[in-house]
C-alpha cells in the first residue's frame, strides 16, 4: 500500500513500514504546509492509498465522508521518534485488514 506521513510525524517511520508498504513523507513529495483538505486531494490523484498522522484533530476538521481514503492518527503521549514508533506494529496490523474503510482510524498505546 502506498502510505503518505504527515509533516507532523518523522519522516524517517517510513523505514519502519517496509517492506510491505511504499511510504513517503509530504516532504518527500514536496507538499510541506499545504491543509488537510488540500492534501487528500493531492494524495488521491497520485494513487497514494492512505495518510498517517499524529493531528489529533484531524476527524473534526473534515468532511470524511468524501474521501474514501483511511487516515489513520497516531494518539501518543510525547511527540518523540520512539512514540510513533511503539505504534507501529499496531500501524502494520490495521493497514493488513482487506477491506479498509476509508475516514479516521485512531492508533494508541
């Protein structure tokens, strides 16, 4: 699955999510400061097939149910490379579920 990390988490996790997934960071893509609404569109029109994030207000700042893409948002206590990172194999395990429906997906410790 080709995944797109949010400007808020490390880009550096994309290395965390291979091999099964493709992942690039909105750096990566050249995308940094662009708003959420903006960033799905973008992401649909180059096949990527979900967002990850650490904004936990991401749920109430959208229209969900026009974008068939999941976001799944990382719910940690710090903001440290090895927060996101402990949440990773929970990540791997949601985005393994056939059938993943798209809006918000919460991922926690």
């Amino acid at each position: 699955m080709k995944l797109l990390l949010d400007e808020d988490l490390p880009s550096k996790l994309r290395y965390r999510l291979r091999p099964e997934h493709d992942a690039v960071s909105v750096q990566d893509m050249g995308w940094h400061g662009k708003k959420n609404g903006e960033l799905l569109r973008l992401m649909e029109t180059v096949g990527i097939q979900a967002l990850l994030t650490g904004d936990k207000q991401m749920q109430q700042q959208q229209n969900w149910r026009s974008y068939p893409l999941p976001v799944l948002v990382f719910d940690t206590v710090g903001d440290q490379y090895d927060d996101y990172n402990a949440l990773i194999p929970q990540v791997k395990e949601l985005l393994a579920r056939p059938g993943l429906a798209g809006g918000v997906h919460v991922v926690q410790a």
